[in-house]
C-alpha cells in the first residue's frame, strides 16, 4: 500500500468505504499533501489550479469531523459563484454516501431567498454558499453560524477580484475565532497574505505543483499580420476545428464583440463575462460542457471556478497581464491524460511581452487565410431544456428512457443531462434534435407531460 491510498489516512471507516466503492483509490498531490493536515485541525492555505481534487481535500476533511447527531451548521464552504458552489455541494453529498442523514444545504444568489429560508428553518449540517447570499442571511437572522467549526474559502482569489473581502470580513466575525480554516486558492496575490493573517492561526501553506506532461500541450505563439484579431480567431478555428475551444480575452468588451462576430461567421459560439446574469451564465456552460457550443469566448475572472477537462484548443486572444495567469489559461487544455493545444495571439509591437512568459518559444505563423472561405462547422450537439427538474422528481433515467422510447432515440445518440430545480437540459446528437423534441413534448416524464424547447 504506498503513502498515497486514501486508506492510510485516519478517516473515519464509512468514508473509506464509499472512497472504495467510486473507485477512489489513490490521492490526487493536492489531497496527499493537504489531507494529513486537515485531518489534524490544523488551518491550512493550498495554492493549486482548478481540477486538482481540492474540493475532496476539504470535503473528506469537513465529513470526518462532522457529528450527524448534532442537527446543527457544523461548517461553512464559500465559493465565488453559484456554479461551483452546486458542483462543490453536489461532490460532499457523494462522499457523505456512507454516513447517516447528512444534510447539505446551498445557498447561493441568482434564486428566490424565500425557499431558502424555509431550508434553513429545517436545518443542515453544512452549508456551501456564495458570500452575497450568505451575508444576506446573516443579515436577516435566517442563518446563525455560532457553532460552526470549520470554514473553508475556495478559489479565495476569485473572491477578492469580484470585490468580495469586506463580505467576507464580515461573515468571519459571525464564526467562532475557535474554528478550523482552510483557504483555497489557484494564485496567491498579496490579498490572499491579508486574509490570511486576519483570518487563520498559523496556517501551513502547501504549493501543489502540477505541471503537464511536457507533451500534453503544444504550445504556439502567433504574430497577427494583416487581419483583424476577430479574423485570426476564426482563421485558426476553421483551421484546428476542436469539438471544445476556450478562447481568453482581456476584457468583457472584447469577449462580447469576439462572441458576436465568430456567431455571425456561424461558428457555435457562448460568451462567458461578468455582465451575464446567473441563469444565463448557467445555460452557457451547460452548453459548452455537453458539446453543443464548441467555441467559449471569456475572461478569465469569468473562467475562474469552471472545471472542465475536455478542452482541445486555448486560443489567447491577447498576450495575459501576468505569467501566472497565462500558466493558468494554458492549463486549461490538455488536462486528465488528454493532449492539447494553446496559441497565443500578438502584434509585432507587443513582442516585447512574450519575454516574461519565457525563452524558449515556439513561434508560427497564422494558417492561410485562404481557410477563412471555408464553410463553419457546428458544434455535434444540440441541447433540449425541459421545463421540469428536481422538484418535479424528474430523473435523469427518466429522461433518457422518454428520448430512448419505441421509434426514439438509440442510447448512444444521448448526452449529458444536467438537472437543475426546476428544468433540465440534455444532449442529444445535433441530426436528432428535432426527434428528440417530439419526443419529449408528445410523451411523458414521471406519467406527466412537460414542455420542451432547442436552444
């Protein structure tokens, strides 16, 4: 047994039960060098990039320690969007498998307060929530946090770029200064050293170092010459033809009229930028998660929290402000065993600033804008939303076997479901949209009917 099985770790029995049972054998680094520390109690700072594992690092932490007798909020997680939020409840649900009627409740902005108070009159053991809504709680009296024990802040740089430290400063004083912390962070501004010295008790820092296999990536840097930036995009687009391309602007501006130009050239294309509201900003990265926008033109505040692997193309759109934050973009492709492909655009005059983003560059120049008559190609799926969700008890299982009914469609022409409150997106393959939507809206799901529409 090496030193990197999660059962050689003090866990509680029942966790290392359900670890076994969805095959979580061995440690990512991030969880082999921070668990040991935060299953001793000791506050714990982790600079490591999205994707790393971090948020089983603290959830196993959170669940071990926790006493399901005790129907009280035990721990707090804060996250700087509602999506990671949901995605970081919905993976301390799973771990807490094995242990007795253990509740999770999110709280997040974007949704109706109301509901939420109701959830917390019933009570929870651990609560995963954005600052705002938190902090609105507090405000109200509907959330009293006095006997919390552990508070967690994930991706905390993310949170300090969205001007979030005064509401975390003040969600802190309402928790026992007797508590655990453990700060979660991709990059470590000095910001993150303020927090820390404010917030934490002798925190250990741990620095995961991940890099890619040297040839995961292909790394490419490639001066525009006589086009527009809008039009290398495209160029290099119809060019490479990925299935999931993530192109990084600067700027929210550029991010809109980059977005719009490659949508007229009939490219299938989403914006992701920080004047979205949630429920567009959720529909967007279901789009580009299940395959039915192949292109996510964002910035990267916009990005920062998304965990998704299966990019094949990062296109820079400008050179980023800091090496750190080109690492982090670049980092973006070629993730879990895949191979990958980065470029990065610049102007003559700009040349000066791929000096600090190294030596040993490999330059190339732009494909032939001859590529640029070639017709767009689209994205493999399309999405159906289905106004029904969780709390219409619909099912994924139930929406595959309505899709997969006599005369629908075969198994494999299904993808991903993504079920939220109150609707539900699937993926189906681009040719059978149209089957699809009948079938959905001329059957049944839980012996109802239910509306559907193609994105």
């Amino acid at each position: 047994m090496t030193h990197t099985d999660f059962a050689t770790l003090p866990l509680d029995p029942a966790l290392l039960r359900n670890l076994e049972s969805l095959a979580y054998h061995h440690m990512t680094p991030v969880q082999a060098q921070s668990l040991p520390a935060i299953l001793s109690g000791q506050d714990v700072i982790v600079q490591a990039r999205t994707g790393s594992g971090k948020t089983a690092a603290f959830g196993l932490g959170l669940l071990h320690k926790l006493q399901g007798e005790s129907f009280r909020i035990q721990s707090l997680v804060l996250c700087p969007t509602r999506e990671l939020a949901d995605q970081v409840a919905e993976e301390i649900r799973t771990l807490a498998r094995t242990l007795a009627n253990i509740k999770v409740l999110t709280l997040c902005g974007g949704v109706p307060i109301g509901p939420q108070i109701g959830s917390l009159e019933h009570g929870a053991h651990i609560v995963v929530g954005t600052p705002g809504r938190i902090d609105d709680h507090l405000r109200k009296g509907t959330l009293c946090l006095d006997q919390a024990n552990t508070l967690v802040l994930d991706e905390a740089d993310r949170m300090l770029d969205m001007g979030f430290q005064p509401v975390l400063d003040r969600i802190v004083e309402q928790i026992p200064s007797a508590r655990q912390t453990l700060l979660f962070s991709a990059t470590f501004p000095l910001q993150i050293e303020s927090i820390a010295a404010r917030m934490m008790n002798r925190p250990i820092r741990i620095t995961v170092e991940e890099p890619h296999d040297e040839h995961s990536i292909e790394q490419i840097f490639s001066p525009i010459e006589g086009l527009s930036r809008p039009e290398a995009v495209r160029l290099l687009l119809l060019a490479e033809r990925p299935d999931a391309a993530l192109v990084f602007c600067n700027t929210k501006e550029d991010v809109k009229t980059l977005a719009q130009h490659l949508s007229r050239a009939g490219l299938s294309t989403q914006a992701l930028h920080g004047d979205l509201d949630q429920k567009e900003r959720d529909q967007t990265m279901v789009l580009f998660d299940n395959n039915s926008c192949s292109v996510l033109v964002a910035t990267d505040v916009a990005a920062r929290g998304l965990d998704i692997e299966a990019v094949d193309l990062v296109i820079n759109y400008q050179i980023a402000r800091d090496s750190a934050v080109h690492t982090h973009r670049v980092g973006r492709t070629g993730r879990a065993g895949r191979s990958g492909k980065a470029i990065t655009l610049f102007e003559e005059r700009e040349r000066f600033k791929l000096e600090r983003l190294g030596n040993a560059l490999t330059l190339a120049s732009l494909p032939d804008t001859e590529t640029l008559k070639q017709p767009p190609y689209r994205a493999p799926m399309a999405t159906l939303q289905i106004d029904g969700g969780k709390k219409q008890k619909v099912r994924r299982g139930d929406v595959l076997g309505a899709l997969t009914a006599a005369g629908g469609l075969q198994g494999q022409d299904v993808g991903k479901i993504h079920l939220q409150d109150l609707r539900t997106y699937v993926a189906v393959k681009r040719a059978d949209a149209r089957t699809a939507l009948d079938m959905i809206n001329k059957g049944k799901l839980k012996g109802r009917q239910f509306r559907a529409r193609l994105l």
